[in-house]
C-alpha cells in the first residue's frame, strides 16, 4: 500500500511504527536491519532536504562566529595565502573531481587521499586566466563568498543551527555521489567521478561511470552504467506508506541512448538528446521504470513553492536550477535567495510546526577548506560541507561541532519514521537529532530576507541546464 498524500500524516507514522514493531519493514534489497528502540518523536511530520551544489563550509561561511574556518590556508610551496573575497556569481569553475581532490588534499598516507594536508589547492586546475576570463586573484581556489552575498545564510545559521563538522561520504567532490548518498546512504558500485551523459537509466555510452580500485586506484579502466538497484530511502518510505516527493530540473541530457528514460520519459530526438529530469532517482532502476518516477519525481524545482501551500510529503528533496545552485560559473547569484524562497515558503505553510529542513552543498567544488577529512573506507569520508539545520524544534543560534556526514541525515529520517538502516554511511553516522530541542514549543517563523522574492523564482525560465554534470 502507499499513497501520495496523507491528510493526517499522524496515522501515517503510527503505523511505520507498528510496521518497524512487527518487522513489517523487514529487509529491501540490502537493507541490514532496523535501527535501535527509540522514541519516535511525532513532532516531526515532515523532512526537507534542500541540496545546493559546489561549496565548501570556509567559502560560504567564512568568518562565522564560533564556527571553524579559517582566515588564510597554505601552498604546496609552504606560502601562506590570505583569502579574497571572490563573488558567488563567477563565470569560471574550479576543478572538483578525483584527482582534483588528491591534488588538494596533498596527503602523506599511502593510500591517496589519507593524511591530508590542506595544502594543495594551488595544484588544481581552474577555469579563468590562460584565455578565459580574467581572474580575480591569483589563488582562486584560496577564496571566500563575501557577507553581501551570504546574508540569508547567515541569517539561517543565526536563528537555527550551523554544523561545521558535516563531512561528504564520499572522497572524490562529485555530485552524483554525493546525490546517491542522501538517497541510498551508498555509492552502489564503488563508482567515483560522475557521468558524461544523462545521470542514470537506460545507460548510453556516453553514461559510464568509472569504478574506484583497491587503495582508491583511479589507473583503473572498468566502467558500469549507473542504472542499478540499491534500497533507497524512497523504498522505505512506500513500505512504511508515508509519501516522498524529489524536485528537480527538467533537461534535455546528451547521450547516444534510445532507449527509454523514465517513466512517462521519451527516447532520442534524433540529435542524440533524451529528455530527462535531473534526479538521483533516474539512477535507480526500479524507481525510473517504476510507478514512482511519475508519482514522486517533479519537475521543475519551483513548483514546490506553490505545492508546499497544500501539501508536504513525509520527506522531500529539493534541488536547484543551475542559475539558482551556487555552482561556480553559473555566473548567477540567486542561489541564497532561492533557499531562502523554499524556507521561506515552508516557514509560512501549516507545516511549520511539524517539519526539520536540512540544508547542505552537495560537493566543496574544489574551494580552499582547512579541516582534513578521515578516511573511513576506500569511498570516504571526503570534504566539509556546509550544513544548516532548520526547525521551530532546532537550537537558536547554534554551531554544531557534532561529527556529521550525509548518513547523519538519513539517521535522523529513519529514527523519525521508524525505518531500516540502508547501508554503512547511515549506520555509522551520528544523528542529527542532537541540533533539536524537543522539550521546547515551537518557534514561530520568522522570514528570511533575501535579495530576490518567491515572485522571482515563479516566474523565472525554464531552466534545462545541467545544475552540475561533474
């Protein structure tokens, strides 16, 4: 049984309760067990993750009072470099991907990637001077977002909660990872960088993703196409007949496939393009070709703006156009103020109340951060990510120095509705549930100011870029 929409969504965590209780979420896949005998707190309803693109915690929240970061980082050469204030809205791009991660991390262990020093970012290769546009300093990477484009983070971290140990998962900044994590807590076949083509089924030969070797061995040439079936969340959730809902970008993804996207989704159109919506979903087989993908995954992220007045799903994933994602190059500086919008739009909604919105960038895109990432297996922990945590239960004002990585948000899901650990990021993070104070009442919401209005985004293009192929 499931269903989209749940009027009284009490009943609906009632009976994941009564599911867990009587191994009625037994095992999806390679689901590994329920969680431990918790409490479930029915004051949460509703989870929102909103996930941007490309930014380190020093680059956005430089200078944030109480929180790690730092003022200047090192070279290669020993020289210590102060950072810049460099725009949100640049027309050039770092590089984030495997070997851009080694070279930044400049580590002394063995195995690449272990031991960093923080110390390499002067080795990565980026997008302006040499013939592009000029560039800002001389050290891009070493840059920060000035305070003037950070307000409504600012604000967010002020009246809620700012994590500054939030660690991704997975080692090598790619976004595709980073999206199969908040939705499977899994790289399923040990993959690193990301696709060329459309993200997912049917899989083209411009789809093949490469597979990470022994001791992070990227010297080797095995490649799959990421269309495969781990348990997801979303699984979980239909078992438990809660609704889940993924917002994202409609697109038009290069690939040399005719084979049938998903869904409702259409083949080539004869110029090697496919439609497509850019989805983590579209990775999971049996959700593309399933009755999901038209029921849950939605298009284009907007439209949550105006969903949200009626209906919030048990949990949502909100992703961006490419002009509204803070990616570098995207020469664009909406991205605060889209986050803002979606905050916003919930904040004022009738599920204030009864909602955790969890705010992260999917990957650091190459920018100078000074905390080392621990490795914990040969697919993790990679970089700091910015984490904001939302709630009228959240702390005010609090920097969370809790350890935390893309399974902690997941944790916190799971011990909400009562469902299954889904694999060993979720298992072995610690939950987020610490950033809340669930002995209090509720906060009343207070809107965040930005520079751009939910008018703006309504009405705004479609937008059909990719937010990130990389």
């Amino acid at each position: 049984m499931r269903c989209n929409s749940w009027p009284n969504l009490t009943l609906a965590i009632a009976l994941s309760a009564i599911l867990c209780a009587c191994g009625g979420n037994g095992a999806l896949g390679s689901s590994p067990g329920l969680p431990g005998a918790r409490a479930l707190q029915s004051k949460i309803q509703h989870v929102v993750i909103i996930v941007q693109e490309n930014r380190s915690l020093n680059n956005l929240f430089y200078g944030y009072p109480g929180a790690k970061t730092a003022t200047y980082g090192y070279n290669t050469s020993g020289q210590k470099i102060e950072l810049e204030p460099v725009t949100i809205a640049t027309d050039w791009d770092l590089q984030h991907n495997a070997k851009g991660y080694f070279a930044s991390c400049n580590g002394k262990g063995k195995i690449p990637g272990t031991n960093c020093q923080m110390n390499g970012f002067d080795n990565e290769t980026w997008g302006c001077g040499s013939g592009g546009p000029k560039c800002p300093n001389k050290n891009p990477p070493y840059s920060y977002v000035p305070h003037s484009q950070t307000g409504p983070y600012f604000s967010m971290a002020g009246q809620y909660v700012l994590a500054d140990e939030m660690y991704a998962s997975d080692f090598d900044i790619s976004s595709f990872e980073s999206h199969q994590y908040i939705i499977a807590g899994v790289n399923p076949d040990g993959t690193y960088d990301y696709p060329d083509g459309a993200w997912g089924c049917p899989g083209a030969p411009g789809d093949a993703i490469k597979v990470l070797g022994p001791h992070r061995n990227v010297n080797d040439t095995k490649t799959v196409f990421p269309c495969w079936d781990p348990t997801t969340l979303a699984d979980e959730l239909d078992q438990a007949a809660l609704p889940w809902a993924f917002y994202a970008v409609p697109l038009k993804a290069k690939g040399s496939g005719s084979g049938k996207l998903c869904g409702n989704g259409i083949g080539s159109d004869g110029n090697g393009y496919r439609s497509a919506i850019w989805s983590a979903y579209q990775a999971i087989k049996h959700i593309c070709y399933g009755k999901d993908w038209d029921n849950d995954v939605k298009s284009p992220p907007q439209k949550f703006l105006n969903d949200v007045k009626n209906n919030l799903a048990a949990v949502t994933w909100v992703t961006p156009t490419y002009a509204n994602s803070d990616h570098g190059g995207n020469n664009s500086d909406t991205g605060p103020s889209w986050v803002a919008s979606v905050v916003n739009a919930v904040g004022e909604s009738q599920f204030w109340s009864s909602t955790a919105i969890f705010i992260f960038w999917d990957d650091p895109g190459g920018w100078y951060d000074p905390e080392p990432p621990q490795y914990v297996d040969n697919d993790g922990l990679g970089y700091r990510l910015p984490l904001l945590i939302i709630s009228p239960y959240a702390k005010q004002g609090l920097v969370s120095h809790t350890h935390y990585e893309h399974g902690s948000i997941l944790k916190f899901v799971e011990d909400q509705f009562g469902l299954a650990r889904l694999s060993e990021s979720d298992s072995r993070a610690k939950s987020t549930a610490d950033a809340f104070d669930f002995n209090q009442s509720p906060r009343q919401f207070v809107p965040i100011s930005s520079k751009y209005n939910a008018g703006y985004f309504t009405h705004q293009p479609v937008d059909t870029r990719l937010p990130d192929n990389d």
